[in-house]
C-alpha cells in the first residue's frame, strides 16, 4: 500500500505527477476564505473530481480512506485548483 505522502499548496499545483489516490485534505482559509478543486489531471486541464468552497477564518479535515479502503483514485495525476488567494489546501496522498 505505502506510505503516505504530503503535499502542501497556497496557489494551484500538481499534488502527484502520475496516478495515486488521495488519502486526506486539510483545507485552511484565511480572511475571506474561498473555492478549491481537485482534478484528475497534471495540470488544470482535467476533470474536477472533488471541489468545495473554505468558509472565512476556517479549516476543514476530509477524510477519504486508504486506498484499501476507498480513498479518491486518480488515474492521470491529482491536480490541486485554487483560484483565489485566502486557501491553503494539504494533501495526504499515495
């Protein structure tokens, strides 16, 4: 299975270059808070599979599994989308 990985993100960027899933997000907004998105891609071209809107002042725990227990597999790579500048989005991943 392996171990897990971390990949912390203020501005969009690649989480994993190649197929994996993702395990867990911490999602923290600062002062006005603000949209998110997980793609299926390397890059911002590829399908959301995942996107939520951080609340102001916030930070929230997902919990998606291992990947023998679910967990959000991407076959292409695991792209993070953040559009704004208030969002920091950290992601356990294999």
């Amino acid at each position: 299975m392996g171990q897990v990985s971390t990949a912390i993100l203020s501005s969009d960027g690649q989480i994993k270059a190649t197929s994996g899933t993702l395990v867990w997000l911490v999602v923290s907004a600062a002062g006005t808070g603000g949209a998110w998105q997980i793609n299926n891609s390397t890059d911002d071209s590829g399908t959301d599979v995942m996107s939520g809107v951080a609340p102001a002042n916030s930070m929230t725990h997902i919990y998606l599994g291992m990947p023998d227990k679910g967990g959000l597999y991407c076959k292409s790579g695991i792209y993070c989308d953040i559009p704004g500048t208030n969002v920091t989005v950290s992601a356990g991943y294999v």
